[in-house]
C-alpha cells in the first residue's frame, strides 16, 4: 500500500470517529464504501489497528470506538 492510500484510509477513519462514537461493522463499511479502489476489509484493519496502537483511536467498550484528542492532531496534519 502507498503512503498516499494509507494517509487517505487513516483520515477517513479519523473523519467518521470525529462525528461521535462508532461501531467497528458501521466504521469499516463506511470506510470501504468510499470511492477508493484500495478502500477494503484487508486494508482497513491494519490502519485501525496502527490508530488503536498510537493512540489516535480508543476502544470505548465491545465494538464501539472513538477519535481521542492526540487522533484529533493528527486528524489536522492529514487535511
């Protein structure tokens, strides 16, 4: 995957979060319903997981995620 695609997945996954509390069904059908090709379930998953593990993205309870304050920073360096 491109840095670009990558960066694009990244901020999509930040823009939805941003609007509230998520579901991981809804976020990753949200997510691979954009118009990028490179958008899929195998794709997602690995820039969930990259946002989970450096804290841009919290876990709020089962399935439901949320943007954090540090993912709102970076959210701004990907616009």
């Amino acid at each position: 995957m491109k840095d670009e695609e990558r960066d694009i997945l990244r901020k999509t996954i930040l823009e939805l979060l941003a609007k509230g509390f998520v579901h991981y069904t809804d976020l990753e059908k949200k997510v691979c319903a954009t118009c990028h090709s490179f958008a899929t379930t195998n794709t997602f998953k690995p820039q969930l997981d990259y946002l989970l593990r450096n804290e841009f993205v919290e876990r709020a309870s089962r399935g439901i995620y949320h943007i954090t304050e540090k993912g709102r920073k970076y959210l701004v360096l990907l616009t």
